[in-house]
C-alpha cells in the first residue's frame, strides 16, 4: 500500500468538538467535490478504507480533545504524510458549551466544580484550554502544518470559512448551495439551569452489564428521558431561576483574559 498512498492525498478533520463539527460533518463536507468523504462512524475503519477506495484524495473526519494525541499517532503511523484540519473556539465560549453539553448528558455539577480557573480542581483542567499544544502536536506528527480555522470564521462568513478549507483540499468549491444553518438545535438556558438541577436530583448510573446492548439501551433512554423533561422545563415561569446565570459573566471574562496570549497564537495561525 505504500507505493500506492505516495500518489495519494489524505486528508483528516480532528475537531476540536463544540467547534461546529456537525455542520461541517452533516451540511459542508458531504457537497465537496473531487474527494472522497466518510463520515463519523467511519473513522475508525480509515485504515481499511484507504486500502480499498481508489479515489486521489479521502477526507475522514471525527471530534478529539483528551484523545487527540492518540488519534494523531495512529493516522500519521499509517500516512505519515497525512495533512489535518483543525477547528478551534475562544475558550471561554468553548468551555461553557461543553459545560452545556455536559449538562445535556446527566451532567450535575455546577460550573466551578467542572472548570476552576482559580484552584484547577475542575473536571477539566487549565492545561487543556491552552489550544496551540494541538497545533504544535500536528506539527510534530506530520510533515505539513496544519489547516487552523476558528469558529468565529464560520460564523462572520461561511463561504469564506469554506472556501479556506477546499483551498487546502484543492478540490473546486462546492457547485451545490451550503447553508450555514443550525443542525442541532440547543437548549435555552433555562432549559440547562433546569436541566442541572434534576440532573442533581436523579443522577444517572450506568448499568455496567456484560451486555453491550443492553447499556446502550439503557442509555438511550435516559436521553431520551432528558430531552422530554428539557421540553417541558421549556414551559416554567423564568421567575422560577430569578434571573440566575448558567455562568457568571465575569467568570467568562476571567477565563477569555487567562487565555489572550493562546487564542491570539491560534488566530495567528489560522
């Protein structure tokens, strides 16, 4: 297969998650032309797929943070010439979505026990919001740099956001319309403070059984459960948070300054 992939192109987008990764996953990626795109589920299998496709230039895709080294080392010991796409977000909005999606999975604890920027006692880290170390991995993994967008690209203009990426394919723009519009709808942040506290009330336990089947059945169902009971916490009076924030602003902006210098690198290398 060697001979075969020094003519070949491979390309792979590693997130990061919360960084409109759906989007480009469900809406972008699937209209791009001249490349042969798999989606999520397929990622795993890359290796096995590459042998068999015939196509000039594969695109995977998949989302990493904690696991992102990982991932990296297993794509570049197989195409060490492989060349990455890497999305990022500033960290103060990253991390309260990710709090939010934390809460949308049984998620209870409140937000300084998930993220300490003064003690570092939080679930996550501060050493995990600097995001140039993902750059630097790249760069030391691979023979190329690595394409850097951000999230607020996509937001202030999406063509160009797109344009950026199929430059780096060099593939055509897509001949086919790609809408930015929002794939999965989020839940309002009474839904979320809400959504916390019954979290608290009826903690989630995995059932841990032999039987793969049956705990991801039983998973299911405890989503399932949280978006209906997210449904209805949509209906509660706002009096009933008094005007309670999901995340204190000033901690957002605590957490925006702690890391100017990161984010300002990222941008300079998108």
């Amino acid at each position: 297969m060697a001979n075969q992939n020094a003519e070949r192109q491979f390309f792979f987008h590693l997130g990061l998650p919360k960084t409109a990764s759906t989007f480009l996953q469900v809406i972008a990626f699937p209209k791009l032309e001249s490349i042969e795109y798999y989606r999520k589920r397929k990622f795993k299998y890359f290796k096995s797929l590459a042998e068999t496709s015939k196509a000039p230039k594969l695109l995977f895709t998949t989302e990493s943070d904690r696991g992102f080294e990982k991932k990296l080392k297993a794509i570049t010991a197989i195409f060490p010439k492989a060349k990455i796409i890497l999305v990022f977000r500033r960290q103060d909005k990253w991390i309260l979505s990710k709090y939010k999606y934390y809460i949308r999975k049984h998620g209870h604890l409140k937000f300084d026990d998930f993220f300490d920027l003064e003690n570092d006692l939080g679930f996550w880290k501060k050493e995990e919001l600097y995001f140039m170390k993902y750059v630097d991995l790249v760069k030391q993994y691979t023979a190329s740099p690595p394409l850097v967008l951000t999230f607020e690209e996509l937001k202030t203009d999406h063509q160009a956001f797109i344009k950026r990426i199929t430059n780096f394919l060099e593939i055509p723009f897509p001949s086919k319309p790609v809408t930015n519009r929002i794939v999965k709808k989020a839940f309002s942040n009474k839904q979320i403070i809400l959504l916390r506290r019954f979290n608290n009330w009826y903690r989630y336990k995995e059932l841990k059984t032999q039987i793969r089947f049956i705990n991801k059945v039983h998973y299911k169902y405890r989503e399932f459960l949280l978006h209906i009971v997210a449904f209805f916490l949509g209906f509660v009076p706002d009096s009933m948070i008094k005007n309670q924030e999901l995340v204190p602003a000033d901690t957002l902006q605590r957490i925006q300054s702690f890391y100017h210098e990161d984010w300002t690198n990222i941008c300079d290398q998108s």
